[in-house]
C-alpha cells in the first residue's frame, strides 16, 4: 500500500461544507487521493450520492462527525468532536440521537438568526433554512454564508471573528451528546471511533489525557494527530498518547470546501494505520461493509 493517500475527515454540503457529496469525491480523485472519508456532521445523508459518483480508483469510507461534549474533573463541559467510521446507519439508538441532534442544531441556528435579525443584522431565519432537507445538518457556517452574501462580512471566517465563534455575542450552545454515550452507540453499530482534533486550542477548550485514557478504556479506536489546527507540539504529545493507549493515530484535512482555506488532501493517514482501523472495524462488525483489499488496491465499500 504505498504511495497511498489516504485523508479521513471530509464535509460536504450535507452538513457545513461547500461542495456537494458528488463534488467532493471528485475534488478528491483530482487531489490525487485514493481513499477519502466522507464525515458530515450528525448525518450520513451525503453517503449515497458520494458513492454513486465515485471516480474509478477511489475508495471511498463512510463515516460521519458526531457532535460531542464532555464533562472534565471540575465539572467544565467542553465541545468534543468524534469521527465514526464504518457503522450501520439504520441503528436506531443512532439513528434517534442524529434526528435529535440535527432537531437541536436547526432550532439553534433559528435562534441565531432570529437575534441578529433583531438586532439589525441583515439575516432572515427562514431565508438562512429555505430549501434544506431536514437530513442537513445545518450549522453556524450557513449563517455566515448568509452574512457573507449580504455583504455584512467579507469571509466565513470574519463572520466567526465578528460574531459567531464561541464567546462572541451571538454564539448558543447546543445539548450535544455525552462523548462516552457517542463511542457506546457508534460500537454497537459495528463501527470505529476516532477523537478528532484532540489539542486544537484555538477552538477552546481541550480534552485531558485522563479524559482519551478513559475513552480508550470505554472502546475508542484512535487519535486524529495530523490535523491543519494541530501545532507540532500537539502532535507530538498526541502521537505518544496514542502509543501508550494502543490507539490508530489518523491524519486528515478536516476539509470544507471554500468556508475553511485547508485543501482536501492537505493532512494524510499512513496506509498502515489506515489498515490497523480497517482491522479494528472488522473486528468490531464494520456495520455491514466489505472491509479487504482486492488485489492490493482498497475497493469500494459496499453494503
């Protein structure tokens, strides 16, 4: 397997990316990537129109972001981000909790939108949902979107600065789920878990070590050490946890299309590791996918 590329953290339109599933696997194959994870938030709505325009000589790993919160040793809740790969999707504890979290992610942005609207802000709540399916998982970058289309902010990224990111004036939270309670459910749906983007302290608050040590106890699978907002110290303290735990350390891009300027590909997993995952979901029921390589290039997954 080498000189394979292999990037497992992706966003399509589905949930807060730009490019359309179909888009995004082709934005892959031109990248020259081999195997790409689609992992929209909450919602793996985007995995069959990524399948049914898969370019030939792409694999391409189902898989989703869920979103995530846990509680530290002072009782601080903080934002945690956990990529499944591999699960069924038809699990109804998960199926219940994506509806759920999708529910609270559409009534938070309404709210959003609704105060900045009261408070002059040239966004309207229903022009922000109009026409999204209610498997989008929708976001804070749609509001940004729409604050960038009204001329209100230049870039997705000032509107964050401005006004959305957490503490800023127009931030909500959401209830997300227990991260214990996510790894539970992804694991009884056959699949993997991932802690994505563990020390990136520029978005708030981070996980301990105590808190991964007892994640990997409850059944985690593996840290995302080489991510676009991982500094090289992060990455070596994360690297060396995963050693001791026994975990798969992954490297993805976290791509997004135009709202994020991280290109597709610009973060890789090392094929071998990449295969320790893929052995680990076969262990644990890899929800109903084929999970071999064929004659030495990775297949498609199929149900």
């Amino acid at each position: 397997m080498r000189g394979v590329r292999i990037d497992l953290h992706t966003h399509s339109s589905v949930s807060d990316g730009t490019d359309a599933p179909a888009d995004l696997v082709r934005a892959a194959a031109r990248a020259g990537l081999d195997v790409v994870a689609l992992t929209d938030h909450d919602t793996t709505a985007g995995w069959l129109r990524a399948r049914e325009a898969l370019p030939p000589g792409l694999t391409l790993v189902p898989g989703a972001e869920l979103s995530c919160e846990s509680v530290d040793a002072r009782g601080r809740r903080m934002s945690v981000h956990l990529l499944a790969y591999l699960f069924d999707p038809t699990s109804p504890a998960l199926v219940t909790e994506q509806e759920r979290l999708r529910i609270e992610r559409r009534a938070r942005v309404r709210t959003i939108a609704a105060r900045m609207a009261e408070n002059g802000l040239p966004v309207d709540p229903d022009d922000v949902l109009e026409g999204l399916p209610p498997d989008t998982a929708v976001g804070r970058p749609h509001l940004a979107r729409a604050l960038v289309r009204a001329r209100a902010v230049g870039s997705v990224q000032e509107a964050f600065d401005r006004y959305l990111a957490t503490g800023r004036e127009y931030y909500v939270a959401k209830a997300d789920t227990p991260v214990e309670t996510a790894v539970d459910l992804i694991a009884e749906a056959g699949g993997v878990t991932v802690l994505a983007h563990a020390f990136a302290t520029k978005r708030g608050p981070t996980v301990t070590p105590e808190t991964i040590a007892a994640l990997a106890e409850r059944g985690l699978s593996g840290l995302e050490v080489d991510h676009p907002d991982h500094d090289p110290a992060a990455r070596a303290r994360l690297a060396s946890l995963a050693d001791e735990l026994g975990l798969v350390r992954t490297g993805a891009s976290d791509y997004h299309g135009t709202n994020k300027p991280t290109g597709i590909g610009c973060e890789t997993t090392d094929p071998e590791r990449f295969e320790a995952l893929l052995d680990r979901a076969a262990a644990a029921g890899g929800g109903g996918f084929a999970v071999a390589p064929v004659g030495g290039a990775w297949d498609g997954y199929r149900p």
